[in-house]
C-alpha cells in the first residue's frame, strides 16, 4: 500500500509529488502529461522567478525536478489516467486506465479544470493562433492591437480591463442581454474611451491566415451578421472543473469545484486532500495552485507521520 497518491501533473501536483519525495513518503504519482493547462500557452510571463518561459518548456522542468528527488520510495506513471477511486476500509482503491488497481492511506487530487470552448466555427483551428484561453498568460502579446473578448462575467470584464492598458481597443461580447459583472467592475471599464460592448451578440465564425484577423457575429435578437476585424480573441467564458472522479465522494460546490478548507486543503472526507482548479479557492493561477499544494503536503504529512 502506499501512504499517498497524487493525481494531476500541473502546478499543484508537480509541487506535491516534490514535496512529497522530499519528504521520503511512499507515493504514486500518476498523470496524464506534465504540465497541466500550461502546456498550451508559448509565452508563461507569471510564473515566479522566471520572467519567460513556454509551456511545453516548463512541463519539462516540472518533469525534471519530480524525477530530480524521486527515489525508490517514489513511483511515477506518465502519462496514465484514473478511472476510478473507491474508499475502503483502510484507505482508497485507485483503479488505473488497464484496470490495474493500486492502494493508498491518502490522496491528493489535482486534476486542473478545463476551458470552456468558443462554440465557434473555425475556433479550434486558431487556439493560439490569435485565440488564447488566458489574458494573463498571453495579454501581453496583443499590445497595440484591436482585440475582443467574449464573456460579460467578472472574469471578462477583468480580462477587458487588464487588457485596455496596452491593446489597441477591446471590444467585449455578452450572449445575453445583461453583463453578469459587478456594477461597478462594469461602470470602472466602460469608462475607457478604448472599450465597447456587444450585448445579445455570438461569434459565429472565426477567421484568418496564419493568425486570427476577423471574426463573424450575429446579434441574437435579429440574427443579423456582421464581420469585425480584429487580431485576438480572448475567451473568457468559464471553466470545467475535472472532478467527475470523485464526484461520488466528496462535497463539490455548485460550480463541481472541490470544497477544501483553505488552511490545510483537506476535502469533505478524512484522507483526501486537493489543490488547484478543480477546487473551490477565490483564484485560479499556476503559483497560487504550487502553494496550495504546499500546504496540501504538510498537512498530509502530519496527519501520516
């Protein structure tokens, strides 16, 4: 049996399986890559102490240090998946994607979440190609250029705020007929001579060359279309928690985020922790996800030791 298992190899899992090794725990680690949603930006600006980096290269260095510490108590599966977890009467039954099955006192969820996807034509084609998922990750790329954002929630009116300080002019997209920002985040940014808005407006199309240079929208009360050029689409729409895993086990909040208590990250049931996007923290950023692992870790070590 093995004191812990960690699932997720983005920021919180990497530091737990770090911390974890360190501490000589017997532990499984198990991921589907490394690196998480990081994977999918080129440019990472935020993560500390390193004021550029890629995904695909930070996913590396997140392999590297695992594997710099990992010793004969410490074992990795990349990439594997899990496709089920049961609590037994000591501990929990982690069943593997061959329907290997493999025991543990403990265990770290970091599953992440996923974006949800522009229902666009021609979207995928140009997810970071002109269309990002992360104003923070990749802002700072469209300076001086007309930009849109789609999503009238607090996440987008703060995207379009951040954005304003260095884009040409940002144009933000609502699907309803109301933003469901605060009154007063929405009064602060419409303010900005460089900003506009489009209620009861979809993006129907998006098009390009090499990059994104025009989009195609349809009001939705009149099903008028009209084309908009303009070189970035930031979308800013929600996400998708990953935790149909565990679902049936712990408490989720009504988003299907993880609820944890903030000062240890321990879940609704005894011996088992999580960290990261699938949880129910204010943010959801790759440093603030290391540093809840952190403290994921200790607490999961005094409660072992």
């Amino acid at each position: 049996m093995y004191e812990l298992i960690i699932i997720g190899g983005g920021p919180a899992g990497v530091t737990a399986a770090i911390y974890a090794a360190r501490k000589q725990l017997k532990t499984l680690f198990i991921a589907g890559e490394w690196g998480g949603q990081s994977n999918v930006s080129d440019d990472i600006q935020n993560w500390t102490g390193t004021p550029h980096i890629s995904g695909t290269d930070l996913a590396k260095r997140f392999e590297e240090h695992v594997r710099e510490y990992a010793s004969d108590t410490f074992t990795i599966k990349v990439p594997e998946t899990v496709s089920a977890i049961e609590k037994k009467e000591d501990g929990f039954e982690i069943t593997l994607s061959d329907d290997t099955k493999e025991m543990s006192r403990v265990v770290f969820i970091a599953t992440g979440s996923d974006r949800r996807k522009l229902p666009a034509k021609g979207a995928d084609k140009y997810e970071h190609k002109g269309l990002t998922y992360c104003a923070t990750c990749d802002g700072p790329l469209f300076a001086d250029k007309d930009v849109v954002v789609v999503g009238g929630g607090n996440a987008g009116f703060e995207t379009a705020s951040q954005l304003l300080a260095y884009t040409k002019s940002v144009t933000l997209i609502e699907h309803g007929d109301t933003f469901r920002a605060d009154a007063l985040t929405v009064e602060k940014v419409q303010k900005n001579e460089k900003f506009t808005s489009l209620l009861n407006t979809d993006i129907t199309e998006v098009r390009g060359e090499m990059l994104v240079n025009e989009i195609v929208y349809k009001n939705n009360k009149t099903n008028e279309e009209k084309t908009m050029p303009i070189e970035g689409i930031f979308v800013e729409i929600g996400m998708v928690p990953n935790t149909d895993l565990v679902a049936h086990l712990v408490d989720l909040n009504e988003r299907k985020h993880i609820v944890v208590d903030p000062h240890t990250q321990k879940t609704s049931v005894d011996g088992i922790w999580a960290a990261g996007d699938c949880t129910d923290v204010l943010y959801h950023q790759n440093n603030i996800a290391a540093g809840d692992a952190v403290k994921a870790i200790e607490s999961i070590f005094g409660y072992l030791r």
